[in-house]
C-alpha cells in the first residue's frame, strides 16, 4: 500500500483538516472576545503559537491510534478495516459543523457590523447647554434619561503608545453626538476627566457626570488594519444596552464611517427620534490623508494638555504644508499660537503672536465661517494685547466675538473662560463671576473656570466662598500648588499651606523670610512696600523665579511695577493699584475707557467730565 492510501485510511487528511477549521474557528472567536472583555494582547499570540505547535503532535497521534466504538486504540491492536469507517464518519461531522460555524462566523463579521440607518436620515441641531450636577454617587435615578457620556477609549494597540488616538476617536465620537439636539451630551472636559479612573465604577462615574448612560470602548491600531470596539452602558443597572466591534482597513474615511456609525446606534438604542433635515454624519466634512489625521490627533492631544506647544505647532505646520485647505489644523494652530508666549514656548510679544493668530484664525474662517475657536482666538489675543501692552483695542468687539464663539460652540470651554477674564478687565464682576460659574457648572474638570471663579470670589473679598471653592477643586484633583489665591488661604488661617506654596521654586524657595509674608497678609491695609522690594531683590538670583505667577503673590502686598491679574482689581486689595500712578494711563489707552464710555462705569469708578474718570 502506498503511503498516500495508508494516510488516507488512517485518516490523518482528515484530523488535520478538522484541526486547521476547528484552530482557525478557535482564533477568529478569541480575537473578537479578547478586546471586548479588555483582555492582554498576547493571549491571541499564545494561542496562535499553541495552535501551531500542537499541529505536528496531533498528525502523529492520528497516525498512530485509531477511534474505535471501544475507544482509543493503537493502529496495530485493530484491523484495517474494522473502524477506518467510524472514525471517518465521525470526522467529517465534526469537520462540517466547524465548517458550517465558520461560515456563520465570516457572515456575521461581513454584515453585523453594518449600520442600519441610512446616511441622510439624521442631523446637526443646536447643541443644548449641558450643565453638571454634584448627586450621590449611587444616585442616577433623576438624570435625563436621554443622557449620556462619552468616557475616553482605552488603548489596546500592541505597544500602547496610541493614547491620543484612541481619545481622537472617542473625542470625534462625542463631537458627533453633540449635534443631536434631544439628546445631553456631558462636556468633553468632564467625561475625560475621569480618564484611568474607571476602577470607580460605570455607576460612580455617571452619577458625578449627571447621565444616564455611559459609552465606553477601545481602539486597537495593528499593522493597516483597526479594530474598534464600543458599549453603551444603562448606569441605573450597570448593564450593557449595545455592543459592536468594528474591523476596518485603517484609512481616515472608515474611521469617520466607524464615528458615524456608533452615533447613530447610540441615537438608535437610546429612542431618539431625529428630524428629517438632520445628520449625524461626517459628509462634507474634509477628509485628511490618514498619516496627516494622526498628526492631527496627536497634535490636538498636547494643545489640551498644554505641552510641547512649538512641537504641536510643528506637526501643523507638516500638515498644512501638505493640506493647505484642512481648517481644523488652521483652527487649532491659532489657538496654539495665541498660548505660546503665556505657556513659556515662544518669546514672542503678544502683539507680535497677533500676526499669526489672525493670519491662522482668518485662514480658518475663511474654510469654516463658524469656527468658534478661531473667533475666540482673534478676540482673546486683542484682551492680552490691551491688558498686557496698553495697545487700544475694542472692547465692546472682544467681548461680542467671544459671546459669539459660545454660541456656535457651547461645548468649548476657553472662550468661556477667556470671556469672564474680559468682563473682570472692564470691571463688570458680576458677569465675570457668572461667565466662571456657567463654564464650572458644564466643564467642572476644567481647571482654568475653576481657578478664576475662586479668585474673583477672593478679588472681591468672598473668602469663604472662595475657599469652598479651592477645597473642592483639591478634593477633585483639579487643582495644583502652581496656582493659588495667597488670600483665601491666610484668611481661612492655612499658614502651612500658605508657607507650602510661597516657597515653591517657582517664587521663594530658599528664602528665609516668608513668615514674614504670612504676618503681613494679616494685615494688608498696611504698607508692605519695603517688603515687596526686599522680595524683588531676592528675586534676581533666583533663576527659576516666575514673574508671571508671582503677581499672585505680591499684588495684594501693594506691588504696583506690574500690571495685575484681572480678578484683583476690583475688589477692597486693588484699591492701592486703582489710586496709583499706573492704573489711569493703562485703562485709558487700552480701550477700557471707551467700553465704559458706552456702557456704564463700574460700582468703584465714576466719570469726571468728557474725557475723564476717577476710582476710588
């Protein structure tokens, strides 16, 4: 008998068939379970390798032992004919039901994935003002039930290095969401700032967030090839409502059909009815090159985190080389260019970042007339120019294009914040606290709203107002020793803290007096000036030493060299910067007079004749 008819009748063709459908089933059913359970990567490699090496082995042992009614025998303890037959038949139906599993797999994988609402049936509206609500943890039961969250997508790429991709993603995800009108979509800001916390719970996490629901997934980049994984989540239960996985060629356009289609199985699910003339899709929207996208994404990740800003500008710059007409990289290089000079990247003057904020913003405008971010941008570089250099600007056109900047995009929180420091410039607090307030209340894990709402509060002599505050951004974990209001904390008696901060080394380390700074914030009627000038002193030979946050720090002490923080100067401590030589020349100059001209003088300030005016 040849060696072809010996195989064949011990049925080692037919074992190893069954092994490859049976191994290729076992994978294809690992792979789709391992990241929707959050499972390691290499437990897809493990069993490929396990797979591969049991191959030979298992050829062997069907060459070697037969299956007979009585069990496993050796080939030589049975007849040749006696069970070749059996064992045949058992084979073929344990290979077809493989077969039949595989295709049902391939089937599933091909068309369960597909979205199940045409492209033109749903729609951009308004977004609603989303506010954010502190409820007990356990307690969802009186959120809107048509609420949600779009928590940051863990990364599962091989070498975890696609953390800003997989946030782009979930980012682009809640972007889309926001345009359904029925539907409340926490702040980008919020959701995210729960970012490695998940260990709290679904449930927890809702219930800060003020949502019923919570979106959830992962992003896995291997090699041209991308899977996505998405779960929507009723936190009242803790139970999942939807679940999909996504496997796509990695180009920009199925990203954005994968964004599309999550939104619309969210709006599905959740029973939203939509209006006729609204979508919720990326068409007609720019599609960038794929390799240009990441660098978006990439970029847009430092801006957030306010890191290596001449970086991000530089991918930018390579993205626009090759796209001159992608807006959104306009968008975001003039936000960057406006923060470059305050974050310590550039050693630009404001009036000379002017150029490129206005060059980059226009060139955005210009592609997207309702770009909010450019609009704010333009407006905010005109407030620092007028508050920092003296340069006249309008102020009734600043604070205008900011307002209008919320308008078209409520979910952005800077021009939010930048507005409430251009009402505290022109001495309207009470919009200014109120501008504070609203950005806290939709962006509570926005720190910069929640720093200027306490120090206005502490500006204008609330200091237990202010210091609830403070206390609450700590118990958050929004707020760092890099900013702090040195009043709220020698009022509320905080001497350590107090000493803890002043000498940090970006102001005092080192220094042997500041007890000395802590008496006299006890008394700051007083004149400290002999003390401001022994600090300035000392100052000089400290190279770390941050003119910038010092200001905190020596304002209230009575030092008047340097133009002061907006939220200082109307309250009972900017008395001493208001009556001094400085205060009458900046705010007649910058246009702030003009402002007050038209539209009323502030509760310390008055008119005295046409062309002047006297503060107490």
């Amino acid at each position: 008998m040849s060696l072809f008819n010996e195989l064949k009748r011990r049925n080692v063709f037919r074992v190893a068939a069954a092994y490859l459908v049976i191994g290729w089933l076992l994978l294809q059913v690992t792979d789709t379970v391992v990241p929707a359970l959050h499972l390691p990567d290499w437990i897809i490699s493990a069993l490929t390798l396990v797979l591969l090496l049991g191959f030979i082995p298992t050829v062997l042992f069907s060459w070697a032992y037969e299956l007979t009614p009585d069990g496993l025998k050796k080939d030589s303890e049975v007849s040749a004919n006696q069970v070749s037959s059996f064992t045949a038949k058992k084979l073929d139906v344990i290979t077809l039901i493989a077969v039949v599993a595989v295709m049902l797999l391939v089937a599933w994988q091909q068309f369960g994935t597909k979205p199940k609402v045409a492209a033109t049936d749903l729609a951009v509206a308004d977004v609603p003002a989303f506010e954010v609500v502190e409820t007990n943890v356990a307690d969802t039961a009186n959120t809107d039930d048509q609420s949600i969250a779009v928590l940051p997508f863990a990364d599962l790429s091989p070498q975890s290095d696609q953390a800003y991709f997989s946030d782009g993603i979930a980012e682009e995800i809640l972007n889309v969401l926001v345009k359904v009108k029925a539907l409340k979509v926490a702040s980008r800001t919020s959701s995210f700032g729960f970012k490695g916390q998940e260990s709290m719970g679904i449930p927890a996490i809702a219930a800060k967030l003020n949502v019923r629901h919570v979106l959830e997934g992962s992003v896995r980049k291997s090699g041209q090839m991308v899977r996505v994984t998405a779960q929507l989540i009723d936190a009242q239960t803790d139970q999942h409502l939807w679940s999909e996985t996504y496997d796509r060629e990695l180009t920009t356009e199925n990203l954005f059909a994968i964004q599309d289609e999550v939104a619309k199985a969210i709006v599905e699910q959740l029973g939203i009815a939509l209006k006729t003339d609204q979508q919720l899709t990326h068409e007609g929207h720019q599609v960038p090159a794929l390799n240009n996208y990441d660098l978006f994404l990439k970029a847009r990740a430092l801006y957030r985190a306010r890191l290596e800003l001449d970086m991000v500008d530089g991918y930018l710059r390579q993205i626009l080389e090759q796209e001159p007409d992608y807006a959104p990289a306009w968008e975001l290089r003039a936000a960057v260019a406006l923060l470059m000079p305050n974050y310590g990247f550039s050693d630009l003057t404001f009036v000379a970042a002017q150029e490129k904020v206005n060059l980059y913003a226009e060139k955005a405008l210009a592609l997207n007339p309702n770009s909010a971010l450019s609009l704010a941008a333009k407006a905010y570089i005109r407030h620092l120019i007028a508050w920092e250099d003296g340069t006249k600007q309008d102020y009734q056109s600043i604070i205008n294009d900011l307002i209008r900047a919320i308008e078209i995009d409520p979910n952005l929180p800077s021009p939010m914040n930048w507005l409430g420091l251009a009402y505290a410039a022109v001495g309207q607090t009470d919009l200014s606290t109120a501008t504070f307030q609203t950005c806290k209340q939709r962006h509570p894990f926005f720190s910069p709203c929640t720093e200027n709402l306490y120090d206005i509060k502490a500006g204008m002599g609330l200091y237990d107002e202010s210091w609830e505050i403070f206390k609450q951004a700590n118990e958050q974990g929004i707020s760092t020793g890099n900013w702090v209001n040195f009043i709220t904390l020698a009022q509320q008696q905080e001497r350590t803290a107090f000493l803890l901060v002043a000498g940090s080394p970006n102001l005092l380390l080192g220094w042997h007096r500041l007890p000395e700074i802590y008496d006299a914030y006890q008394n700051l009627d007083q004149d400290h000036s002999s003390l401001v000038a022994d600090i300035r002193a000392y100052s000089k030979s400290q190279s770390s030493f941050d003119p910038y946050f010092a200001k905190i720090l020596l304002f209230p002490l009575g030092d008047v060299e340097s133009k002061p923080y907006e939220f200082f100067l109307w309250g009972p401590h900017g008395k001493k910067y208001r009556q001094s030589a400085s205060f009458k020349p900046l705010f007649k100059t910058n246009g702030i007079f003009d402002y007050w001209q038209l539209n009323g003088y502030p509760l310390q300030c008055r008119a005295e004749g046409d062309d002047d005016f006297e503060c107490d």
